[in-house]
C-alpha cells in the first residue's frame, strides 16, 4: 500500500500501521490528544520502517518545530513545550 493522501483517508492509513502497532500503547507514549491519531497519518511524520527513525535522533529543538509545523499558534505561548513531554519512550 502506498500512502497518497488523495487516496487515502487518514484513518486508512493509519489503521494499517496500527494493524502492528498498538494505539492504545502508541497514544501513553507519544500523543497527548487523540487528534493526532485521527486526523494526522502516521507517515506525516514517520517514515515506513526505516532503518533508524529520524524522530529519535531529533533534538527538543527539532520536535518543537515539527510540533509548530501544524501548531503555528503555538509558536509564542511560551507555555508550549512538547519536546518536555516523553516522545522517546521505547516502540510499542
């Protein structure tokens, strides 16, 4: 399956990650509201099994801008850390 955004609702893409890749264990580790599971393809900012995931090598710095790539809004609230949150916890 390739993943073409016109041609695959993110729900379909993302349910074929989760086929593996428990949801329940992936949103404790990574996401802190469920928007990101249903409304953002996992491959928006994963790779599709890569050698070594490019998301772990990312200083907080890096994740912060991949956060403000969507969360423009976010950019001055000085409250608005992600990279605090624990991203790396191991895979699921």
């Amino acid at each position: 399956m390739r993943f073409n955004e016109p041609m695959y609702k993110v729900g379909e893409q993302n349910s074929v990650c989760m086929s593996c890749h428990l949801p329940e264990q992936l949103q404790k580790a990574f996401w802190p509201h469920d928007v990101h599971a249903t409304k953002v393809a996992c491959a928006s900012c994963h790779s599709l099994h890569p050698q070594q995931d490019t998301m772990q090598t990312l200083s907080d710095k890096g994740r912060i801008k991949i956060c403000v790539d969507c969360h423009s809004d976010q950019r001055t609230n000085p409250n608005f850390n992600p990279a605090s949150v624990p991203l790396l916890k191991e895979q699921p």
